[in-house]
C-alpha cells in the first residue's frame, strides 16, 4: 500500500518546533514527507473570529485542546501579541529538510487571510497571497516550489486560474479519493490534484477517541490498500503533542508493509491525459469546522482544457 504523509506547517511554532521533531522522528523511522509549509506570517490569534462565525470552531478548539497544545504566544499571534514571521523566521529548518531528502513545497502565505476570507479578497488578493508565497519561497530554498497546498483545503475557481499559470507539478487543495483535474462552472483546470485521502487526527480526536492505540487502530481501519493514501498531519498536532501517537501510527504502517512515499513521486506516476475530471464542491466534514472543497462528481467532457499548465508567475 502506498502512504504520502502531507505535513502542513501553519504557524511560527510550527516550523520552529515541530517540524524539527518530525523530521527526527521520520529520519529514525526511515520514512519520507512532503512538507507544505505557509510562508508568511503567523496570524494564527485573528482565527478567533471563526468562533463569531461558525460556533463549531470553539467546539473543536475544547475538543483538541488546542490552546495546551499551541500555548498563548500562537493563540494570541495577530492581534494582542504582533504577528511572527514563518518561513523567515527559520529558513535553516526548510533548508535542511530539502537537504535531508524531504520535498518542501508552499502552503500559502497568510494562512488565516486565506482560510477565513479567500472569497471576499478576490482574483486580485489571491494572486498577491500567491505572489509573495512563492517569492518567499525562492528567497528561502534559491528555487521555485513547484506544489501548493491551500490552507484549510479552501479553494475557487480564482485561486485555481492563478495557480495553474505558476505551472506547479501539482496541488493538494482538497479532499477526496483519488487524485484528479479540478472543474468549476465549466471551467476546467491543468494542474493535477491530489486530494487528501484520509481525516485529519484533530478532526477525529476527543474524549471517545483518545488513547493511542485507539487512533492507530482507526487509521489502520480506513487505509486503502489498492490506492494512493494522503495523510495530511500537522506540525503544530503530530509534531508536537502527538508525536507520540504519530510515531506509532508509522511504526504499524510499516509493520504492514506501507511504502511512503512522496507527494511529487505520486504526481511523476500520474497520467494527466488520463486523469478524471471532477467538480469541485464545497462541503462540510465530521469534526472541521466550516466548508472545505472537496472532490465532487465525474464530469464527460466533450472538449477538456489543454493538459499543459501555462508557466508565467
């Protein structure tokens, strides 16, 4: 079975300290990721307007522990206390990761701009959020990313135009099963997607789902043995509180056989003139608060978009 490990990296305390502890743990384990990382500032503390928004927020904050697990510097990162810069903050840390073999990529700029208003900016302040991402990118690793997650898995039709002009390799901006090319309103779009297979383990962790070998026992319930399994973990959760639980998740995957592998080695293996096309729908899951897109039917088009990505940004 094949395992990709996509390790969003949203915060300052992220990149400083849990993806170090990841990359330990995954080098001790001989196990490879593809390491998205937001490249801007840590607005982290200006999330507390979801509460206002979606009541599910707060309720998922109680559930995860999220202020134990992040401390108050984060929780209140953007608005008391000022914003911290991310990927500038700690360029060694990208840097070695690349060194160590591990495939970095961009998970956006201002990770809650994006996630919490990506609609109101418009086709204007996603290409700048895009702009300045793959910018601080380049300033950091001296070469072009050539993957983007978005943040929250929180896409559009805009977001997709202006990233299909980056020429990328691929994306990973939402959930599925399976990966796929990206329609919206008739609009269909070159860059391959690769969804996110599996739940998150802050969207599934609580009271009734706690102890370790509870949540290993639950990933290795729903691990598909005859496809591609994207497992999106965070350097906030599993590099950090759960690293412990990460860790044995891993060791039981191996134990049956996973081959991890990463995402780019996943998109090389891609034929794109084979590809599905798909809507992209907005929907909701158990345990994340507010939409996210998401996978959605088959489309039989009679004439699709041109495989090739335009290069330009």
């Amino acid at each position: 079975m094949d395992v990709a490990l996509k390790v969003d990296v949203d915060t300052h305390q992220g990149l400083g300290e849990g993806v170090p502890r990841l990359m330990r743990a995954l080098t001790d384990l001989g196990v490879t990721a593809t390491f998205l990382i937001a490249m801007g500032p840590d607005n982290s503390g200006r999330a507390i307007i979801r509460v206002l928004r979606n009541p599910g927020f707060l309720k998922k904050m109680r559930r995860t522990r999220a202020v134990a697990m992040y401390g108050l510097r984060t929780v209140w990162s953007g608005t008391v206390l000022p914003a911290r810069p991310i990927a500038l903050a700690f360029p060694n840390v990208m840097r070695d990761l690349a060194r160590a073999g591990f495939e970095v990529g961009v998970h956006g700029y201002d990770h809650v701009r994006w996630q919490d208003r990506l609609d109101e900016i418009g086709e204007r302040g996603i290409r700048g959020e895009i702009d300045d991402a793959f910018e601080s990118f380049r300033a950091v690793m001296g070469s072009s990313a050539q993957c983007f997650g978005a943040p929250g898995w929180r896409t559009s039709a805009s977001a997709l135009r202006v990233l299909d002009a980056v020429g990328l390799d691929y994306r990973s901006d939402t959930r599925g099963t399976a990966p796929y090319r990206c329609t919206i309103a008739g609009e269909v779009f070159a860059t391959p997607e690769i969804p996110t297979t599996l739940p998150t383990l802050d969207e599934v962790m609580g009271p009734e789902l706690a102890e370790c070998g509870a949540i290993v026992r639950f990933y290795l319930d729903r691990i598909n043995a005859e496809a591609l399994n994207v497992h999106t973990i965070h350097a906030e959760t599993e590099g950090m509180g759960q690293l412990e639980t990460f860790v044995a998740l891993v060791r039981a995957l191996k134990d049956r056989a996973a081959r991890f592998i990463q995402l780019r080695d996943a998109a090389v293996a891609l034929d794109r003139a084979a590809l599905p096309v798909c809507d992209v729908v907005r929907t909701t899951l158990p345990g994340r608060a507010g939409w996210l897109s998401a996978q959605g039917p088959q489309r039989e088009l009679a004439n699709p978009a041109p495989i090739a990505a335009t290069a330009g940004l």
